[in-house]
C-alpha cells in the first residue's frame, strides 16, 4: 500500500506543474492599441496582420483599414465624437474576430487612456485606467455582411464629410479702421 501511495504521491508531483501551466497561459499579445481624446484619435498596429476599424454615426457607416505596423491618427473639435462608434475587426482562421460596437464619446468622457485589443482572447477590449486594466463593456456589432473596398473613401457621405468648409476672409480696405464694416468673400479652405 505504500508504494501505491508514494506512485501517486510522485504522479501527483509531475503533474501539477503541467497543470498550472495550462491553468494560466501567456496573456494574448496586444494587437490594436488606441487612445480617445475629446480632439484627438489615434491607433496603432502592433500585430502582424492587418485590421479594419469601422466608425458609425446614426446610420452612415465609414471604416478605415490599418496595415499592420502603422497608425492612424484624426484630430478635429470638441463634440464631434457625440454617437460615433466603433468596432475593430480582422480577419482570421476564415471567420471575422469583431471587439462590438465601443462609443467614442463614453470612452473620451471616462479618461480612458488606451484602449487594448486581443484577437485571439476571449475577451477582446480593455480599457486602461491609471495602472488598471478593466474590460470593456461593447454594445451589439454593427459589422457590414462584406466590404467592398480597402476603406470606404469616396463614399458620398464622406465626400460630402471630406469637402472644404467655407471660412470667411477679410478683404482689406483703403478705409480707416471702423468707418465701415469689413467686407467677406468666400474663399474654399486649401486642401489638407
């Protein structure tokens, strides 16, 4: 009976290490990090393969892809990010792998200072606070059934988006200062 117990006692032994191991993997590396300010998006490609980041605003739909190693950066006004969503996907083992939808104004409004995307995990979004890393909450996906194209530039709702705003110039006059009100004139912005 001893040898039985000291068999299992050694089995034990060899296979708790292995045990553990499966237990708690290597975490997932990081593929998509992204930072949301109130003026400023930027993400950036850290894996190997590439990603499409879509952006929703009511109904119109736009998205972006981002090759891997690159980055993709956006700044524009206050207030613009009020109902933009977003969903990061790929690609991959023939299925898409999508985060769901992530609202750009919560995540800006909460000073989140990253947003972390995981593939190959089970969980696929984090947001990181200070030192902390919580999961992040994602609505329903609003994924399109195929995209037809790299990106979605040339759509008309982002041409229309994409035209140049029409900002007012002063013209200068021979007048003195106050006697008369400046005159305006359109003048396109130049192109960026």
């Amino acid at each position: 009976m001893h040898k039985l117990s000291a068999a299992l006692l050694a089995l034990l032994a060899l296979t708790v290490p292995i045990t553990a191991v499966e237990e708690s993997p290597e975490p997932a590396p990081i593929d998509v990090g992204i930072s949301v300010t109130g003026t400023r998006f930027y993400a950036r490609n850290y894996s190997g393969t590439s990603y499409v980041l879509l952006f929703k605003s009511g109904s119109t739909v736009i998205w972006r892809t981002l090759s891997s190693g690159h980055d993709l950066v956006w700044e524009y006004p206050t207030q613009l990010l009020s109902g933009v969503e977003l969903e990061v996907a790929t690609w991959a083992d023939g299925a898409w792998r999508r985060t769901g939808s992530i609202l750009l104004e919560n995540v800006a409004a909460r000073g989140t200072e990253a947003l972390w995307v995981q593939s190959d995990s089970k969980r696929t979004s984090w947001a990181e606070l200070g030192s902390a890393l919580f999961v992040e909450d994602t609505g329903a996906s609003f994924f399109p059934a195929t995209l037809p194209s790299d990106s979605s530039l040339g759509s008309s709702a982002e041409e229309a988006f994409a035209a140049p705003t029409h900002v007012p110039v002063i013209t200068p006059s021979e007048n003195p200062v106050g006697d008369v009100p400046p005159r305006i004139e359109e003048r396109p912005l130049p192109p960026v």
